[in-house]
C-alpha cells in the first residue's frame, strides 16, 4: 500500500467511527478498534479493550440524552512511525440533537496509535482524548511572572 492509500485508509476508518454514533452501530467501530485497545475517554477513564468500549459507547448512547447525537471533528494530522504503525491527531465533539453545532467547551484533542493488522486494515490500538480548554487566569498570571523574570 503506497503512503497515500494507507492514509485515505486510516480516513475511512474514522469516518467509519464517527457514523456509528449517528446510526448507534458501535459494533461497526468496534471493528476498527484492536481487541487489546487502550482507550482513555476526555474525563480519564481507562477503557481497555474492544469489549470495554463497545460496552460504554452502547450504554452512553443508550441514555436519551445521547440519542440523535452526532460524533463531529476532523483529522488534523497523520504521521507514519513505519509501516505498520501511525499516530494520529484528531479534534471533534459531540453534538446533541438540540444544538446547531458543539459548543467550544466540549471540543477535545486526541491522540490515536493505529496499527496495520495482519490482513492489512489500519486499527486503532490506543487512543487518549482530551478536552481542549483554556489555560485558567491563575495559570495565565504564573506564566506571565515567569517570562518577566527571564527577560
């Protein structure tokens, strides 16, 4: 598979994630995830393996507040390590049914090792996501302190 082919690869297996939260086919998803994944939610959860993040995305969006919700985001970067191996940066959100878009407080950053298998699929074997906030006023006056007394 030339670079090229494996990226788009990658791509459809992510938007192949994120069409399971609209039609709530986690098993679709689940397929693109290693049986031994290492999943780290936004809040810190640990989920380790398929079965784990099969469980919690079925119960998440089992819950009424979730149904109708849309998985939204983009990849932002792809870098192969080898050819087997690649890490990719993605942000993205959930969006409930009654808003227009995500708001920015629920925008997260993650990061994802995905791996060829051995029939050729690109899967995802460890993914950590963060929410993407603002650094807070107490952090911002220490850091501000800090360059001054460098300069």
């Amino acid at each position: 598979m030339t670079p090229e082919a494996n990226k788009e690869a990658i791509k459809h297996a992510y938007d192949t994630i994120f069409k399971t939260f609209e039609n709530l086919d986690f098993r679709a998803a689940a397929n693109c995830i290693t049986a031994d994944c290492d999943y780290i939610t936004f809040n810190g959860m640990h989920l380790q393996g398929r079965e784990a993040y099969l469980q919690s995305h079925e119960e998440m969006m089992n819950n009424f507040m979730f149904r109708g919700a849309k998985l939204e985001g983009q990849l932002q970067k792809i870098r192969f390590v080898n050819d087997t191996t690649a890490i990719v940066i993605a942000t993205g959100a959930i969006r409930f049914r009654w808003q227009k878009k995500a708001p920015k407080s629920r925008q997260s950053i993650n990061t994802g090792v995905w791996v060829k298998n051995e029939e050729g699929e690109w899967q995802l074997t460890a993914f950590h996501n963060c929410r993407i906030q603002k650094i807070p006023f107490i952090g911002r006056v220490m850091m501000m302190l800090t360059k001054k007394k460098k300069g």
